[in-house]
C-alpha cells in the first residue's frame, strides 16, 4: 500500500521568544534553530516513521538546505526519486516565532516550492496515480494543486487536501475532494461561517459536504476531531499532554490519518489513532524531530485508555 504527497519541502527557522513583539518592537531571543520541515515535507514523514510506503513529490533548491531535505529522506525511507533540484530559486523557509504558551506565528518563503509546475505535475502522475492514496496541502502554486485534484478525481484516486494555509478555492474543486482536514480557522475561512461551538462546526462542515466534499475531518484542538460524511457527524476526542511547540500538530495529524486510511481501518479509528499522533507531536520541539514513531504511539494510545 503506498502514499503519494505532492507537497512542500520549507526549511523552518525557529525563534523562541516569552511573547510575540509588537508592532516596531526588537526582542532579543537566545535560542534559534533551523530545521527541516514544510507541510509536505512533515506529513511524508509522518506517515513513513507510523509505516506507510510514502513517495514524495515536489521541488528542492540547489543549496545546502536541499541537500539535508535529501539526507532527512533517505533517512526516513521515502521516495524522493521523483523530486527535482531548482537551479534559480532556493528551498523554501519558514520565519517561525514561538512565545511560552507555545502558539506560533508563521511566514512562509515559498521559494522552490513555486517552482513546481502544472509541467512537473504533468509528467509526475503517473508516479503518483501509482498510489493507494494521495495527500496534499495548499503550499505549492494553488494551479498545481488544484490540477492535481482533478487528475486524482478523474483517475478515481482519492485525495485527501489539507488546506493549509487557507485560502479560496473553488467550488469546482472542493466537489472533488475526498477528504477534507481543516483546521477551525481553515473551516471558517473555506465556509463563511464563524466558528465558536459545536453547533457553527457543523454548520461550517455541512456547507462544505453541499458543495460535493466527499468527508471533512475537522480538529479541534485539544477537543480532538469531528468528523463529518452523508453519515452525520462523529467526535473524536483528544489526548491531554503538556504541549511545548504546536508547528508540527496539524501535519503530523495528517500523516497518521492517510496512514491508517490506506490500511483501511474504520474512520474513526484512524482519527482516534491521528489525534494520539498530533498530541505526541506537540510535546517535543521541532517539526520533523517531534514525529513520533508507531511504538510510541501505540504505547501512548494504551496508556491512556
């Protein structure tokens, strides 16, 4: 069973700050990493360090941040046999502040993700309809992306889009859309409707399924997840921990929801089993090296029966 992620590679550059600066502020932090990382780029890693065969597709720059993405693959086992060096534009960077309550603030250089094209995509799927599933964010050119999921559509490939961060996209588009994993501002955004309880969540999802989205999958935070079909709505609850950085929560999420989807095991228990990941995540820093791997999370879902 193999994954395919047609997604971003972002080299994350991380400051840690007790609060964000405001507006004409200078605030001095001592602790800065740099670390691989970009949507794609995390939950291809994601669902490889839970087991999943994961081929990854997309575009790195001709510089030392390309060549730690290629060790960090090969490291994890994923295939990156399909992605090109850009010789103009560098790998992408992400600007990430960090305050104490572990809320992060982001800015994406888009970089060699842009250089991607509707061309690449053309020639990579049939790579990528050699899949059981295919997984993709909203970080490469929106042209590609949306591209990308009418091919899946048409090839009867289901696609799952995590659309981060958030931004129109068709109705077109959505009506083909297998499975749908917005977060609370991404459901706000796609739908019109303001999030604030239980009965807006399902009005923004129900939206979402009268435009022709095959399944939303929500979360909520530390709620956990809703899930929302022609079925109705299931919640999925969450796991307690103590967080200290939220970068990797939704990825690491996504990684582990198509990794159990592929193995076909029943929806909510790959949200069950999703959420356990993306609490994991959030109690380590970092975005790749927060991922955890299976026996971890499966020695966390017993531990907290």
């Amino acid at each position: 069973m193999k994954l395919s992620v047609v997604g971003s590679f972002v080299m994350d550059l991380i400051t840690r700050v007790d609060a964000f600066p405001s507006e004409g502020q200078t605030l001095i932090s001592d602790d800065f990493k740099c670390l691989p990382g970009g949507k794609g780029a995390n939950q291809a890693i994601a669902a490889a360090r839970l087991g999943t065969s994961v081929a990854m597709f997309g575009r790195l720059g001709s510089d030392s941040y390309g060549d730690t993405f290629e060790t960090v693959f090969k490291e994890a086992k994923v295939d990156i046999s399909h992605v090109k060096r850009d010789p103009e534009r560098p790998t992408a960077m992400g600007l990430i502040q960090i305050n104490r309550s572990a809320e992060n603030k982001i800015i994406v250089v888009p970089g060699a993700n842009f250089g991607y094209t509707l061309e690449d995509l053309d020639n990579d799927f049939v790579a990528i309809a050699d899949s059981d599933l295919v997984i993709t964010q909203m970080e490469l050119k929106q042209e590609v992306t949306f591209e990308l999921i009418r091919k899946c559509h048409n090839a009867n490939i289901p696609i799952v889009l995590n659309p981060a961060p958030a931004d129109f996209i068709p109705d077109e588009v959505l009506s083909k859309v297998t499975y749908l994993t917005p977060n609370e501002t991404e459901l706000e955004i796609l739908s019109g409707v303001k999030v604030t309880d239980k009965a807006s969540v399902e009005q923004a999802i129900t939206y979402l399924l009268s435009l022709g989205v095959g399944t939303v999958i929500a979360t909520l935070g530390k709620q956990g997840a809703v899930i929302g079909n022609k079925e109705g709505f299931e919640y999925v609850t969450g796991f307690t921990v103590n967080a200290v950085d939220t970068v990797a929560a939704g990825d690491s999420f996504n990684g582990a929801l198509v990794s159990k989807l592929i193995e076909k095991h029943p929806l909510k228990e790959a949200v069950k089993f999703a959420n356990a990941v993306g609490a994991l995540t959030v109690t380590k820093h970092g975005a790749i090296p927060s991922l955890p791997f299976r026996s971890e999370v499966e020695h966390f879902i017993s531990s907290n029966q």
